[in-house]
C-alpha cells in the first residue's frame, strides 16, 4: 500500500465524494422515497457490488492508462451518464402524472431485478464515479510499495465498500420518508416530479460542462 500521508489523501478524497450529492445518491433517495426500503437498498446493490465488480475490473485490467492515453474516451463515458440521467428524469415526470392514487402507486412497482439494474447501469454511467476511479485512483499507487495492480484493486475495492455505508445510510432514511408519504400520494407524485427535474438538470449539466478538470497531484489534497 501507499505511504500513510497519500493512504490519507485517498481518504479524505474518498470522503468529500460520498458525503457531496450526485447521480447515484438521487436515484438511491427517488427510490426509498417512491418505493421503499427494501427496492432502494436493492438499487444499491447494483451499485456497490454488481457495478463496482466491472468498474474495478476494468480498472485493474488497465481501463485507467486508456482514458489518459485518449481523454476522448472520458468524455464518451460523460456523455452517456448524461443522457441516461435525462431519460431517467424525464420518465419519472412522466410517471409521477400517472401516479394519482395510493393504489396506482403500489400496483405498478419496481421488481428486485430492475432496482438492480438501474442501480447498475446508473453507477457504470456517473461520471463522477468514473472520474475519480479511473483518474484520481492511480495517483494514489505507489510503484514501489507493491504490485500496481494490486494496489489499484484494494483502492477500488474500498471505494466501492464505503458505498455500503453512505448510499445504504441514504437508503434507510429514503424509504422511511416514502412510508409516511405513501399515505399521501400527491405530495409523492411532486417528489417524483421534483427529483425527475434534478436528474434532468444534472444531465443537461454534464452535458454542457467542458472537458475534466485536471487530475491534481497525489502530494496535494483533493
């Protein structure tokens, strides 16, 4: 492993990335909200493990050389993140005008499978999970300290872990407001609505946003 002072770098980075909002924590809080418990912790799933199990992979087979050897690759990744989050957004406005009742609302939920899978596919396209995993992980390797690959898997591996605690934590609290709001189904249909907007205007941020800010040096903090 890298020396303690770059162990903690990694970690304070770790940190400011959990604890600040972004694709994965609003589809984890749209789902507790509109679903439940049980569907939002699924839709973590997806993310910690099934998505994390490829983007580790990927990044111990050498997906991190790639992205800096053709920055273009990068923003091909960004682009499909974005476009993902506005179809998301704009399909929960469009649901959240036919759910006008308590009963329409529970008869049409989201299977364990398809929490999985939005969770999934909504973590391999975040960017901003992508940027730090393939971009700021490397600078954290330390060459003489041990296998690089090795190194890239234990840090990888602890990124996605701590999403057990963060977006599980994000999870809980998200179906707990969804069980009171359940007995109010307008005030859940707006949730819909509001969140649906946020992810569409994520998207149509990240699609106008310019190319990656550059990575900072490993001996500085992030």
């Amino acid at each position: 492993m890298p020396d303690a002072s770059i162990f903690l770098t990694f970690l304070i980075a770790l940190a400011v990335l959990e604890i600040t909002p972004g694709p994965d924590m609003m589809l984890v809080i749209a789902r507790g909200v509109g679903q439940g418990r049980r569907t939002a912790l699924l839709t973590v799933v997806g993310m910690v493990f099934v998505a994390g199990a490829v983007q580790v992979g990927l990044l111990v087979l050498g997906l991190a050389s790639l992205v800096a050897a053709y920055p273009s690759a990068l923003h091909v990744l960004q682009w499909l993140g974005a476009a993902y989050l506005i179809y998301l957004g704009i399909r929960m406005v469009w649901a959240s005008f036919a759910h006008q009742s308590a009963a329409r609302l529970k008869s049409r939920p989201v299977s364990g499978w398809k929490a999985v899978r939005e969770g999934t596919l909504n973590s391999l396209t975040n960017p901003k999970s992508l940027l730090f995993m393939f971009t700021f992980l490397p600078l954290f390797v330390d060459p003489h300290a041990g296998p690089v690959w090795l190194q890239l898997l234990v840090l990888g591996s602890i990124q996605k872990l701590v999403g057990i605690f963060s977006l599980g934590g994000v999870a809980l609290a998200s179906g707990t407001v969804g069980h009171v709001l359940h007995r109010f189904p307008k005030l859940l249909a707006w949730q819909e609505r509001f969140t649906g907007i946020v992810l569409v205007g994520l998207g149509i941020r990240l699609l106008l946003s310019g190319s990656p800010s550059p990575a900072p040096s490993a001996g500085r903090s992030i």
